[in-house]
C-alpha cells in the first residue's frame, strides 16, 4: 500500500491533500487530471486511505496498520468504491447503479464514503449529467474522486463542481532514484529509463519491469551506431525487424529521440555527465562532431514526423524511410 508521503513527486498535490485533511475541508469532487501512467490512481487511493484511516499519522497520512489501511491495501474496504465499466465508455446505467442508488446509503464503518471513477472522461453525455444531479447535492459523507487524461471530454458544469489537481511530471532524477534504490535496477539503466518516460512514472516502472525494454534499447543502440557506414537497404532491413512489434513502435522512436538529444547535448557541452548513452561517449562524440547543430535539429524533428505520420496511418516503411533518409544525409 502507498501512502500520500511515499508517491514520487507531485509535492504541490500532497500538500493541498494534506492541508485539506490537517483542516478537515475535504471537497465533495476532486478531479485528478493527467496522463495514463502519472500516478492519478495512485494518488487517488492514497488520499482515500489517508482521509479513512483510524490513527492517521502527525503528517495526516494513512498509518498502514489499523484496519482501515488493511482493508485498503487489500482492495477490500467497504467505503472506497471504484467504479467500473464493460464498455470502452461509461454509461449512463453504470454510474446510476455503482454511485447515483448507492451514495445514499450511509458509510458502513468509516466517517466518509468514497466513490473513484478512473477514465472519468469516458462517460458518456447521459452519464455525466447522471453524475451531476448528485455533485450537486451529495450527502455531507461522500467524496466523488474523478481521474481523467482528458478534462476536455468533460462537461463544464462538471469541472466547475470539483477541486481540479493537475498531475505533474516527474523529475528525471527523481525517478532514476526511485528505480535504482526501490528496484535495484543498474544507475546506467535506470537513467536511460528515467530519460525515456518524460517524467512518467507509470511507464518508468513498465519499463524498469520489462525484459523488451533492455532488448529494444540493444536494438536501437545498434542500428544508431552503424547508421552513417551502412547502406539504406540494410538499414530498412533492421527497420523492417523493428516493424514486426509495430505496437511498441513509438518507443523505439523515443530512444532515437534520446540517442540524437544526448549528441546535441554533448556537441553544446562536452559534459559527459549530461549523457544517458553515456557508456557509448566514443560514438556520440564522434557523430557529434560530424553533425552541425542543424542537421540535427532536423533529425530530431524527422523523428517527431513520422510520429504524426503514423497517427495519420500514413504507410508505415514510407515514413520511416523518409526519416531515415533524412538521418543518413
């Protein structure tokens, strides 16, 4: 179980939960907004353990040790409810049943009653003003948690009822910590994973617990190294390997992206310790001294490109030939 002190980051999100909990002005709706992978749920679960538990700590946080915390560590509590869905949309019957004909029945042991609607902004128009008639008159015990990665998909007069928390990202230092001290994972690694999530904490660990990860790390350290000596056709043959786990495309993309933002950074400063590929400093060195700082801006943006090409479902060798083309120049 992770408790409010224990989540990485977001300290302005801590201490407002905090604060709150200190002067017992606990909203009625909170609305966590962020990416899948920021710690929306997380956070979400922390305070609801913090604001049930029995002997909450000087910090007012969750103990971990009454009973309160141990049926919130084993998803077990009566008064937490996490709304669920079969749909990719949440439907109007869905939040009726699991909040709007449950929410007036009192907290069974606990002084709240706590309702957490991951994907908030899947809820249907219907839902959604389903959901409103009871923001607008909750009973005094109910706390409604909405998690969404798209405020915009939600109705004003929504947002306008609920203390609205905005995810932060995550400090690359801070994450590459979090994986060598909690994970054990090598410091060269973790760095390279810290540099690659963009302040994800979510996806740091997917990866940082991902055998792909070191593997299309390899990968890509291969093609990268070589790419000026080899000719276009071998290259496409190592892209066309690339292409047969097209689902985790936009990662090999995001380690390019590393490779070509640490030759920038080293051409700029000469600082070694400013590098994730620091293992590989020959190579760095070498390519940065054969690129100008316009050919590799252009690189780093060919790469973003085929980004949006992608999306555009524009042929997949097409656009990654183009960038290639465009590295290789």
């Amino acid at each position: 179980m992770i408790r409010l002190n224990e989540i990485i980051g977001q300290k302005q999100i801590k201490s407002h939960l905090q604060s709150a909990l200190e002067q017992e002005n606990i909203s009625h709706a909170y609305l966590f907004c962020g990416d899948a992978g920021s710690g929306r749920h997380t956070m979400a679960l922390a305070f609801a353990r913090a604001l049930l538990c029995e002997n909450p700590t000087e910090e007012h946080d969750a103990c971990g040790r009454c009973k309160s915390c141990l049926q919130a560590a084993s998803a077990n509590h009566p008064d937490i409810h996490v709304i669920t869905h079969e749909k990719f949309n949440i439907h109007v019957d869905e939040i009726r049943e699991q909040i709007n004909n449950d929410i007036q029945i009192k907290p069974y042991s606990s002084p709240y009653k706590i309702y957490i609607i991951p994907d908030a902004n899947r809820m249907n128009e219907q839902a959604q003003n389903a959901l409103l008639k009871t923001l607008e008159e909750p009973p005094a015990y109910a706390v409604i948690i909405l998690l969404s990665d798209n405020d915009a998909a939600l109705l004003p007069t929504i947002i306008s009822r609920c203390v609205t928390l905005q995810m932060k990202p995550v400090s690359q230092k801070e994450i590459a910590n979090y994986l060598t001290q909690n994970l054990q994972m090598e410091p060269d690694v973790a760095e390279i994973a810290a540099g690659f999530c963009q302040g994800n904490i979510g996806q740091a660990l997917r990866f940082a617990q991902s055998e792909n990860f070191q593997i299309m790390k390899e990968q890509v350290l291969k093609l990268l190294k070589q790419i000026d000596d080899i000719t276009l056709s071998s290259v496409m043959e190592i892209i066309h390997a690339f292409s047969k786990d097209k689902g985790n495309f936009y990662d090999y993309l995001d380690l390019m992206l590393l490779w070509y933002r640490d030759i920038l950074m080293y051409k700029a400063t000469k600082d070694t310790n400013l590098l994730l590929y620091r293992d590989e400093y020959t190579t760095i060195s070498s390519q940065a001294s054969k690129r100008s700082y316009e050919e590799l801006e252009r690189i780093i943006e060919a790469i973003h490109k085929v980004k949006v090409r992608l999306d555009a479902n524009v042929n997949f060798e097409l656009a990654i030939e183009l960038m290639l083309l465009v590295i290789k120049e």
